[in-house]
C-alpha cells in the first residue's frame, strides 16, 4: 500500500498569487484521493501575502493563516496537513520541510539568511531543503541558478513548469545523484487539472514534517509522482538555456556558469 501526498502547494491566505484558500485546498485534495498534503506558501523573500511593515508575529499569523485553516479541514476529512514554506533568493527558490509556527517566531532573522545560513539552520532543527523548480525559466528570472550545495535534493517535476525544464532537471539529478520530489505548485484548485496532479508516493503515512524531512535526509523511499509522458520532449524543439552554479563563497562572482548543457542526459556530453 503507498501514500500520495503534495509536497508544493499554496493558499490565498500566505501567497499573493494564490487563488484558493486553506479550506479549499483540504478539500480538494482530499476528494483527488490524496492521504495528505504540505502547504509551502511564499515566504519573505518571495511572492508572500503579509505586509512586511508588520510586528513579527503578526506577520507569521497571518502567513500561516492558510495552513491553519487546512489543517482544521483535514481534520475532519482525515487530510493529513503540513506546514513548510517557499523560500526565495535572486529567482532560485527552497522549499523548507520540518520547522513550524513556533520555529520561525522563534528567529525573526530568517528572511535575512544566505542560502547557507539557511540549510545549516533547517538542519539544526531537524528539517530539510528541497531546491524547487531548479530550471525553470520565467521573465521574473533572470538567471538558472542551481544551489548544489544548499539543498539536500530537488524537485526534479513541477506542474507549474514546461516539460523541458522538468527533462532538465531529471538529467541534472541524474549526473549528481540527488535525491528527487515531485510537486503540483497548486495555486487554485479551482483551475487545477487532476490529470497534471503531482506529487510523492511514500511506503507509509507521514507522522509530521519532520518525519517527511527525516526520510529526505535519509534518501528514503520517495518516489515522485509525474504524469505519464511528461518528460516526453523533443530536445530540439526547445531553447538550450544557460545555467549557473550558485558559489556564496565568492565574493567576486556568485553565479558560475555550469558549461552545461542539462536538456541532454550529462554522459553524453563533454563537460
């Protein structure tokens, strides 16, 4: 038996861009046939609903609104629900598994970390970082920026992207052994197509957040849901975009073209 869960989800209430509330969301996952779900909405160094002029703590009611309002609904479905968040830096973004409400009132410093800072404080609290959508490729990003050393895997299929980004991502995983997720990046249930529903299939229920973030750590048994024939593409059909290592530790250039070309598999190419 297998647990479908989402791992990449928003709401109304913590992401601006979102279109659905907490509730909502419950809902329809729930109805999709989903044991659960972990909702990751915007976070603030990205598209996130709360005025940041605000107190701290208000802040953080507000934006874990959304999760709160899921999580009672799942309740009374049996929707088992989670909270992570979305991080974002200069277009590359990291989903956060593990640390609740109480963690991030705890360290109003967060929205000022390094991608560094970041993973070495998620995994003080037993969390883990999954670098989401790794390359995709919008007008609001200016760069493909691959974060190796920040993450402790990535979300190798995304909904929201175009299948060639997803190949990509495949093959990148492929040629440095990353552990790998899939996720809907569901803003709006109501617009949601069930037969583009992504996700993780896990051999047993999830006890918490952590529980998630401990079986990514520990390179478990996560098996990504990705629709049949997604990662079908015609490779000369698409652009062939540049990407670029993400190196904190260089003052003098932070982005390190990779000089690889990741549309095709990496064995069969000299890098």
């Amino acid at each position: 038996m297998s647990f479908l869960y989402e791992t990449h989800m928003h709401t109304c209430q913590g992401s601006a861009c979102g279109r659905s509330t907490g509730a909502e969301q419950a809902r329809f996952y729930h109805e999709m046939g989903y044991a659960g779900i972990i909702i990751t909405d915007h976070f603030t160094g990205g598209n996130i609903a709360v005025p940041k002029d605000l107190p701290w703590r208000e802040r953080i009611d507000r934006f874990c609104a959304g999760y709160e309002e899921a999580l009672a609904e799942g309740q009374k479905l049996g929707l088992d629900v989670f909270f992570g968040w979305e991080q974002n830096y200069d277009g590359d973004e990291y989903l956060i598994y593990g640390p609740d409400k109480a963690w991030l009132l705890a360290h109003p410093d967060i929205e000022h970390w390094t991608r560094q800072r970041q993973l070495e404080e998620v995994h003080k609290a037993g969390g883990a970082v999954i670098q989401a959508h790794p390359f995709r490729n919008r007008d609001y990003i200016r760069y493909i920026l691959l974060g190796l050393k920040y993450c402790d895997g990535i979300e190798v299929a995304n909904t929201g992207n175009k299948p060639d980004f997803d190949l990509s991502a495949k093959h990148y995983a492929e040629a440095y052994g990353l552990l790998t997720t899939a996720g809907s990046d569901n803003h709006n249930c109501a617009t949601a197509n069930p037969a583009l529903l992504m996700g993780v299939e896990l051999p047993r229920r999830l006890e918490s957040a952590f529980d998630y973030a401990r079986m990514i750590r520990s390179r478990g048994p996560i098996r990504p849901v990705i629709p049949r024939g997604w990662l079908d593409v015609d490779v000369n059909a698409v652009p062939h975009t540049p990407s670029y290592w993400i190196d904190e530790d260089r003052r003098d250039l932070r982005r390190v073209p990779t000089g690889i070309d990741f549309l095709l598999p990496v064995d069969r190419q000299s890098t």
